[in-house]
C-alpha cells in the first residue's frame, strides 16, 4: 500500500533544509539577488548541493551519490518552493540527474559527469525548453560529418549557471561544456526571475556521446522533472496560504481582524482543502517515482493537472487577501505568483497532463 506520510528521516530532512533557507534565503535577500543579473547565489548552491550532499540525493551511492529516493528529493522541492529559492536543483539534480540515469551508467562518460553532478562540482542542464512535457517531441541539435553538434534551443531553464548541457541530437544524448568553442548561452528575460531562461545556439560545438537514442533518458528525465514539480508547486501553495492566514489575524480594520470576515473566512478554507488535496497528489507523484511503479506516469499527470492549478490559486490569492501592500515590489507575494505561473507551463501545461490522464485511463477527453 502506497504510504504517503513523511517518515522521521524525511521530516529531519526538511527541518534542515529549511533551517538553511531561513539563514541563507529569506524574501529580502531574494528579491535582492531578483534585482541582479545572476539571482543565484553560489554560496547558497554550495551549501545545498555539496555540504548537505542534496545535488545527489537520486544518484546511486557507487556513483558517489546519496542513493536516496524522490521521497526525499519531493521534500527538498517543497522547501525550496516555499522560499522561492533560485538555486539549479529542480533542473541539475532532477532533471539531469535522471537523464544521466536513464544512460548506461557503466559507460565512463557517463559515470564521470553523475559523479561531478552528485558532488555538486558541476551544474548539469537538459537543453529542452523548459515547456517541455513528458513524452513530447523535443528540438534535437544536429550532428555534422565531423562529429560537432549545430542547433538551437530556446527557453532552456538554468542554461546560464550550467556547466555542462545535456542536448539530444538526432543519433543520440551529447554532454557539451558551455564554455566549449561554438556554444553561446544568451540569457533571456524570464517571467520569473528566480529562475533564468535561456537560448542556447550550438555552431560546430565539441560534445561527447553518451548514449544512442536520447529518447528514453530524456522521457526519463522530463517524467521525474514533472513529477517533483508537483512538490515545489505544493511547498509554493503552502506558504502563500500560511503567509494569508498570520497576514489577515493581525491586520484590522473596523477594530477587528480582517481574518474574522467569514467571506475571507470561506475563501481561506477553500484553499486549504486546495492544498491539503495538492499535498496528496503530489505525494503520490514522488512515490510513484521513488518505487518504479507502472503507474508513474499517471501518478505524475494527475499531479500536474491539480498542484500547477493550486499553486496559481494560491499565489492569486496571497497577492488580493494581502490587499495593497501585495501589489508592492517590497513584498514576496508577487515572486510567489511569478514562479507559480511559470511553473503551470513548465514540463508540460495542466491541459497536456490532462490529455495524458485521459490516454493512459482510455477515456478520451471530450473535444
């Protein structure tokens, strides 16, 4: 039977993330670093990814990992969701990480970069757009006669603080350093500024081929991506609707607090069963993941469909219950609502997971 609880290594795991969030990436020093052209903070990264060891947490121990699970990577997303973070893990120790999986880790090329992936010494990217669903088609670089890869890819999340892009050609997955000859990374200006977009043009750039179809790992990868998203999108959800709840207790208006009016009453219960509901699926989501049951790929659509919707709702909700002062730059609630409506498109939209949920139970959705 799936057991959605947190076990007590999980709820120890949480406790220490978000003590170093608190520490290391309160809302005054994200909106700081979201005013810059680099938002994200290496020292901030260094303490995740090799301190705590987090880069590695789906990377086997033999390959110099944590040989933990999606349980534990889920509860990693929701902390770093309710803070904003802008640090590369959804990207680099998710995305990546299981695209690298999904290669034959005995090959040496493969093995070496896991390795430098899991002791957080590189940042690795898939260069699809962030958009990208499971299963989609992806733009694929092209190979010339003398082995360089050509192409360009658009809306590729974290391409700027990457080391190493991951890019999928025509005959195969290709690891490319992007400070190799023919590789420009231009940085674009992205809805949410915690998390950078970026074009990547590749013109005669060297890579090294890690596997001969790039299909399977890169489905790999976008799956456990979408899935996870679920919980930075409920960690997302559960801060707006905690931050709403101590706002509208001590704010008064009439000698009362505005939290007494039961129509704010009725909308804050709401959200709470919103999110209570999303905690569930995307709960779910990771277990599916961390078993390796066939049921995944459904357990992630469904996730998908509900927490991007809750996430938005919530955000939307944060900024109006929070009246003037949410509509202001001082005040995190917008950075909230930023992520949480890039996150409703990235790795596939609410309506194609919902296509997806309808194809894998065989009941088409009406047209």
């Amino acid at each position: 039977m799936t057991d959605l609880l947190y076990s007590e290594a999980e709820d120890d795991l949480r406790a220490a993330v978000r003590s170093l969030l608190a520490d290391r990436c309160d809302a005054a020093a994200v909106l700081t670093r979201a005013e810059s052209d680099t938002p994200y903070d290496p020292r901030l990264w260094a303490s995740l990814a090799t301190e705590m060891g987090l880069a590695g947490l789906l990377v086997p121990e033999k390959l110099g990992g944590q040989g933990a699970t999606h349980r534990e990577a889920a509860v990693v997303l929701e902390e770093l969701g309710r803070s904003v973070a802008p640090a590369p893990y959804l990207t680099g120790a998710v995305v990546a990480a299981e695209t690298l999986l999904g290669c034959d880790t005995e090959e040496a090329a493969v093995a070496e970069l896991l390795g430098a992936l899991a002791g957080g010494r590189t940042v690795v990217a898939l260069a699809v757009p962030l958009s990208a669903a499971p299963g989609a088609d992806v733009p694929r670089a092209v190979r010339a006669d003398d082995g360089s890869l050509g192409g360009r890819i658009t809306a590729v999340a974290d391409a700027a603080a990457a080391g190493v892009l991951l890019v999928p050609a025509e005959d195969g997955l290709y690891a490319v350093e992007t400070r190799a000859p023919g590789v420009t990374v231009e940085s674009l200006t992205p809805l949410d500024l915690t998390r950078p977009l970026a074009t990547v043009t590749l013109d005669g750039a060297p890579g090294r081929r890690l596997a001969g179809s790039a299909a399977a790992p890169v489905r790999r990868g976008l799956l456990a991506g979408a899935g996870l998203l679920a919980s930075e999108q409920l960690g997302l959800a559960e801060w707006c609707l905690e931050e709403v709840v101590r706002y509208t207790r001590d704010r008064k208006q009439f000698n009362r607090p505005v939290g007494s009016f039961q129509a704010l009453k009725h909308r804050m219960a709401q959200l709470w069963l919103e999110v209570v509901s999303a905690r569930a699926a995307a709960r779910n989501a990771a277990d599916a993941l961390a078993t390796g049951s066939e049921d995944a790929p459904l357990a992630v659509a469904v996730a998908q469909t509900y927490c991007s919707r809750v996430a938005v709702h919530a955000a939307e909700e944060c900024v109006q219950l929070h009246g003037g002062i949410g509509m202001t730059w001082e005040h995190p609630a917008h950075l909230y609502l930023k992520r949480a409506k890039a996150d409703s498109i990235a790795l596939g939209a609410p309506g194609r997971h919902t296509q997806a949920v309808a194809e894998l139970v065989d009941l088409p959705a009406p047209r």
